[in-house]
C-alpha cells in the first residue's frame, strides 16, 4: 500500500477510528473522502481539515451503495484506495430471543454485507487504476469473540475470512487486499464509557502505530498493532490454551 498520491474513500470516516486515519492519510497529501450517515459529524470532519471531501452513505441501503458508487466514481475517477470501517457493535443477550433479532440483522447488513456491496460497487473501477488497494477493518474480536457482543464478533470473523479470498482472487490483478486489526479502542463504538475505558488503547495511539505499521511494512497482509496480539495469535497457543485465554478475556471484559 503506497503511502501518498492517492484518492482515498473512507466510510464512518467522520469518528473513531475513520476519522483517525482519515486525517492522518489527508496531512500525507491524499485526496481523502470521508463517508457516513451523520452529516453533521462529516461537516465537523471536513471543516477541520480543509481539502477533505465527503459525501453521505448509509452502508446498510443496497440503493444507497449503488447511488453513491456511481456519484464517487463520476466525481473522484481517480479513486484507487477504499477502507471499509463503518461499522456498528451492540450487545445482545441470547436469552432474551427473540429480542435481540433486529439489532442482529442491522450489525450483519452493516457490518458484513456492506463492505461486500460496496467492494462490488467499486471494484470495476479500482481494476482501472495503475495501482489499487482495499483495506478491510476487522477486529481482534474477530479472533477471540466477546461474549456479549456475539453478532458484531461473528461479521468481523466473515469479514477477516472475506478478506482472504479477496485477497486471493484478486493476486492476478493491481487491486491489493490488506486487513487491519484494530484491539479495543478508545472510540464511542459502544458508547462514550468506551472512549475513557482505560483498557482501551488511546485512538491517538493507535492511528500513530498504525501509520508507522502502513510505512515500515507496506506489503503487510494484516496490519497489527502490538496490543493486539494476544487475541490475534490466541489460538495458535493451541485449544486449551485458547480456552482459558477466551474465558479469562470475557470473565474480565465483564467485571
């Protein structure tokens, strides 16, 4: 993944982790694009960062993802980089079935479903670039699930598995497949107790780790940054090992 002269599309680039590195790419000289549902988050974003372009995208509308494709490609043909981050995560409680059922489906359409209609959208297009990269955002959830969050862990597991055959077969062509990994974050992913957790990693952080991961490594399959280890490389420790390891990380995540 090359670092500058790039037209870069970001959705959810208007918070968290989207908007991290949505500033960072945008100070590297990229023409960056945020996407979100929020306008006035994506008004705040831009306005802080002159040159920064938006435009609206609900990721859960199969309509709104064809519309918006053919807008972004007719106003941005130079559009070579894509990072699907939107994403939402809410806890569920299994027992409550079906209660829970319509927050489950809205996480896989977002989650899942999304960043696959989009990548169909925009594929075409990237195959006309010299040179073309999708970044898929998952999580260390997707390797090590967190209990209450069951549908939002499984969309990131299919998105870490989409992302490999993508990425094999798409080795033929000039379109790169590249996964980021973020751990727990401190963003407002699950509300503002979550952007002042303490176990959390700092945003500022992470994004700086992030960049520097993007510079040293730039043929990185996966990028990791160190906190997230232990949930990545959990079940390489072998199943036991992996039990524990599942069973300590909920049993403190819920304390």
């Amino acid at each position: 993944m090359k670092m500058t002269d790039n037209t870069i599309l970001i959705t959810g680039g208007g918070s968290g982790i989207g908007r991290g590195l949505a500033e960072a790419l945008h100070k590297l000289g990229n023409q960056v694009i945020i996407a979100g549902r929020g306008q006035k988050t994506l008004d705040e974003t831009i306005a802080a960062n002159p040159g920064m372009k938006s435009v609206t995208l609900d990721v859960s509308d199969p309509k709104s993802i064809q519309s918006f494709a053919a807008q972004v490609t007719k106003d941005f043909p130079t559009l070579n980089l894509i990072i699907n981050n939107a994403g939402i995560m809410r806890p569920e409680n299994l027992l409550e079935a079906p209660n829970y059922l319509s927050d489950a489906e809205a996480i896989v359409t977002t989650n899942l479903l999304g960043p696959i209609r989009l990548t169909a959208a925009l594929l075409p297009t990237l195959q006309k670039q010299p040179r073309a990269t999708i970044m898929n955002v998952s999580s260390g959830l997707a390797f090590v699930p967190l209990a209450m969050t069951p549908t939002y862990c499984a969309t990131k597991a299919a998105i870490h598995s989409y992302t490999q055959s993508l990425r094999y077969q798409l080795k033929a062509t000039k379109v790169e497949v590249v996964e980021l990994i973020p751990p727990y974050v401190q963003t407002t992913l699950m509300g503002d107790q979550q952007a002042e957790d303490p176990r959390a990693m700092p945003l500022k952080e992470f994004i700086e780790e992030v960049m520097s991961l993007l510079k040293s490594q730039p043929d990185a399959k996966e990028v990791c940054v160190k906190t997230v280890y232990p949930l990545r490389f959990s079940a390489e420790q072998g199943q036991e090992n992996y039990e524990n390891f599942f069973n300590q990380f909920n049993d403190a995540m819920h304390s």
